[in-house]
C-alpha cells in the first residue's frame, strides 16, 4: 500500500538515531561535567556551596524532565532569545543529567569509611589531597556501576525532547509514520532500536557490578 | 618542658560534657597508658590531642606547637603526633607499601624513591618487609596494624597515640603488635595509649591515667596504680575487692 519499503524506513529511523545517540553522548558528558562540580559544591565545607547544590538538585530531581525541556525551550524565548529546539534540549538534559549524576556520586563519596578521613587526617593530609588520593579512588570504583546504570536513563530521556521539535529517533519514528501509516511496524523499529542502545549499557552495569564485587573486593 | 602539655581541657557534645577539665603532662620518652571505663573520655582526649575533635576549653601544646583549629596549625602538629586506630584504617585501595609511601610523598612532598626507601625500612621495622606489595584485605588483622604502625612512622613523628589498637584482633594476633609497640618505647617514642592490656601496661608503661567520667580520676607509675589504688572506682575497675 505505502511506496515505503521496510528498509526506507528502517533507513530514515536509523539515521535519526544518530541525533539520539549524539544527544546522549553530550548530555551524559556535559552533565558529568556540571555533576562533578556540584558534587563538590554539595559535599563542600562551605555554606553556600552545599545550600546552592542541595536546591539545585532538588528541583531538578523533583519536576519532570519534560518541563524542564519546555522551560528552556519556552522559557527563553519569553525574553526574545530565540532558542533552537537542539540547544534547549542539550541544555536542559545536560542540567537534568547533572543532578542526578551529583547525587549517586554523594552517595558513593559518603559510602566511604569515616575512618578513612581520619586516618588520612591524622597523617596531615588536608581536603584536597584527602579526596584527590584516599576518598575519590576508593568512591569511584563504587560509582562505575550507577553511573553506567543511569546512562540508560539518559538516552531514554532524550527522547522526550521529540516534543520540543528536536528530530531524533522519537521524533523521527512520528514523522515516518505519518508519511507511511504504518505506526506498528515503525514504533516496533523505534522500539527495537531503543532496547539496542540501552541493553549494553544495562547490561555493562550489572556485569562492572559483579566483577567490582567479585574481584578483590577493594582494588 | 613537657613534651605535650595538656592544660584544663574541657570538651562537650552538646550538653554532654565528656572531658572535666583534663589535666596531663607527658614527658619525651614516656610512654602513658589510658585505662578507664567505656565511655570515660579515653578516646575523645586522644582525638583531642590529634586535632580531630577541636575543644572547647583549656589548651594543648606538642613540643611547643599550640593546637589552634586551623588547617595550618593542625597540620604542623599532626606532623609531630602520629594516631594509632582500633580498626587500622589502611587505604584498601592501596598496597601495604603504596599506604606508608602516601602521606610522605603528599604531605611532605618527599621524592617517590626515598619514600619508598622509607616505606622499606619502616614495614622492616614492624616485620612486615615481605608484605610491600600486599593489599590490606590479603592481611591478617595484626599486619593490618602492624602497617599502620609503620605508615604513622614514616612520617616521623615525635609521639604516638594508640586508641586501643589491639582491641579488633583476635587474641592470638594481639602479642606480635604489642612486641611493636614495646619496641618503639625502648627506642625513646613517646606514646599514649588507651589499652585494656593491663600486664602490658604493667611491664611497658612509665605512668598509668585512670580516667573517670571525663577526669583523671587517678595517674601515677604503675606498681601504685594497680597494687595500691586510692579510690573506690579505680578498685572496682581494677577488680580489686578489700
Ligand atoms: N562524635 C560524638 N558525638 C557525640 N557524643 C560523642 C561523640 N564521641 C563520643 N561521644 C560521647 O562521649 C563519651 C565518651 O566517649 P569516648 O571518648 O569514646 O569514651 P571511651 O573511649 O572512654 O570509651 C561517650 O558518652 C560518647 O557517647
Ligand atoms: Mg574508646
């Protein structure tokens, strides 16, 4: 009936999912980068620094993505800033990406023995040197495995940003059904294509889990 | 003078007061055992001297160094006092060598190569040279101590705290870090330390402190300590009845 074949239409998805793919990679890194930060701000001795983090992780654990998406996406344009629906969507995935990132690493930070602070202390190691060489190392190799993990939600989230008019798989697998009517057979590539990122990912993080377990327990 | 000089020190979390206005003065080379009901304050005075726990009224002095609440001050006097814990606190994810060579190379900023040498020399010390390239987790619990010893000498302190640091170990294991310890005071460290090995603290210690209810409740050289204790509470600790 359609002049599509299955493999226009596999085609059309695939090449969209690049645009996915490629808003995962920036939001995951780029909220690696403001996460890294705010983790610092929020486990800080400082006063302000820990006030601006918890807040600024709060509100954007505790509204959905969606209007995060809209309020860069809209919100903007209220003062004349024409914003293009890819630079709304990076930014908020990337600030969205960050609190989440912030908040698993503060978990992994404060997983670690009190004991190792004093310990460290007690050698006359100040903060920095503390975290750089006692407290982050043994963190880190906690934090692999949930940071993987949540790479998963990364990539699912960036298909909210179809809604903005951001052309990725999402967004994509509407149009070609709109040009095809076949909706089954394309949200079933959709689909297909989703599980086929994020299953490696899920996947990874379970095995780096058990081998971070497994494996000599702390090196 | 005295080598550390603590002076009417008082210390409160919250409205607990646990340390009454402590009182001791330790002289280089003495080595001072802490005995004490759980909870007397034993360990929140050795935390005190080390700068972990700040006062909140009184002074402490080591070897003419005030203890001020600040990075710079803490970190020169903790330069001078190593602290011994009871649950060892190496850094799992390095080796018993990597753990001695750390606070030297980034403290002190000494090269990597005369770290280790130092690292060498001091797991010899302990008797723990063949373990340089172990991990915490592949030690027993006496080793694990034994390089925590050898990490807190490294960095060449003038004086050792020792928070009751055979007390996670299994009793087997217990006489091979005291034979450390017993070692270091006939070598001149001044150490205090808060223990329930009365017999070491008989054989090795110079002076004993009872600590009561967050005061030294009694403090004198061993043989009066425990064969001639004053007061009621240091008998009843002692388990002396009359
Ligand atoms: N960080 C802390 N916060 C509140 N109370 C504490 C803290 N550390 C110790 N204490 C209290 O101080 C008292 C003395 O504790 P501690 O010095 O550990 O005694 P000891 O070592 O003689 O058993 C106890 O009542 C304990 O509950
Ligand atoms: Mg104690």
């Amino acid at each position: 009936m359609s002049d599509f074949t299955t493999w226009d239409i596999l085609r059309n998805l695939l090449l969209s999912a690049r645009w996915t793919v490629l808003l995962s990679i920036v939001s995951f890194v780029g909220g690696g980068l403001v996460g890294g930060a705010l983790l610092f701000a929020r486990i800080g001795k400082g006063r302000l620094g820990p006030a601006f983090a918890r807040t600024y992780i709060e509100l954007f654990q505790g509204t959905p993505l969606l209007m995060q998406l809209f309020l860069a996406f809209f919100g903007l344009g209220l003062f004349g800033i024409d914003v293009p629906a890819w630079l709304a969507a990076g930014v908020a995935l990337i600030l969205w990406t960050a609190a989440f990132l912030a908040e698993i690493w503060r978990g992994c930070v404060e997983s670690i023995a009190k004991g190792q602070w004093e310990a460290s202390s007690s050698l006359g190691m100040g903060y920095l040197q503390q975290m750089r060489w006692v407290i982050l190392p043994q963190a880190l190799r906690i934090a692999v495995p949930p940071t993987v993990g949540f790479s998963v939600q990364v990539v699912k989230g960036t298909a909210l940003t179809s809604i903005i008019g951001f052309v990725e798989l999402s967004k994509a697998g509407t149009m070609v059904t709109n040009a095809t009517f076949e909706p089954f057979t394309v949200y079933g590539f959709v689909a297909l294509i989703y599980f086929c990122l994020c299953w490696p990912l899920s996947k990874s993080s379970q095995i780096l889990e058990r081998k971070l377990n497994v494996a000599h327990r702390n090196h | 003078m005295s080598l550390i000089e603590i002076t009417e020190v008082k210390k409160r979390f919250g409205d607990n007061e646990v340390l009454k206005g402590i009182n001791i003065d330790v002289e280089p080379g003495e080595v001072i055992a802490i005995i004490g009901k759980s909870g007397s304050g034993k360990s929140t005075l050795l935390r005190c001297i080390n700068g972990l726990e700040t006062i909140d009224e009184g002074s402490i002095s080591v070897a003419g160094a005030q203890l001020l609440p600040d990075e710079l001050h803490l970190k020169a006097l903790r330069l001078k006092v190593g602290m011994i814990f009871q649950g060892f606190n190496l850094f799992p994810h390095l080796t018993a060598g990597r753990n001695v060579m750390l606070s030297q190379m980034v403290v002190k900023k000494t090269p990597k190569a005369e770290a280790e040498v130092m690292a060498k020399k001091m797991l010899e010390r302990v008797g723990l040279g063949h373990k340089f390239d172990a991990y915490p987790d592949q030690l027993s619990g006496g080793q694990q101590q034994r390089v925590a010893i050898a990490r807190a000498l490294a960095m060449q302190p003038i004086a050792l705290l020792c928070d009751e640091i055979t007390s996670a170990l299994d009793p087997e294991l217990v006489n091979e870090v005291l034979a450390v310890v017993k070692e270091l005071a006939s070598e001149g460290m001044t150490l205090m330390m808060v223990t329930h090995e009365m017999r070491f603290a008989r054989d090795v210690c110079s002076r004993v402190v009872f600590m009561h209810q967050g005061r030294v409740h009694e403090i004198g050289p061993p043989e009066e300590v425990f064969a001639a204790p004053k007061t009621p509470e240091l008998k009843q600790f002692l388990g002396v009845t009359h």
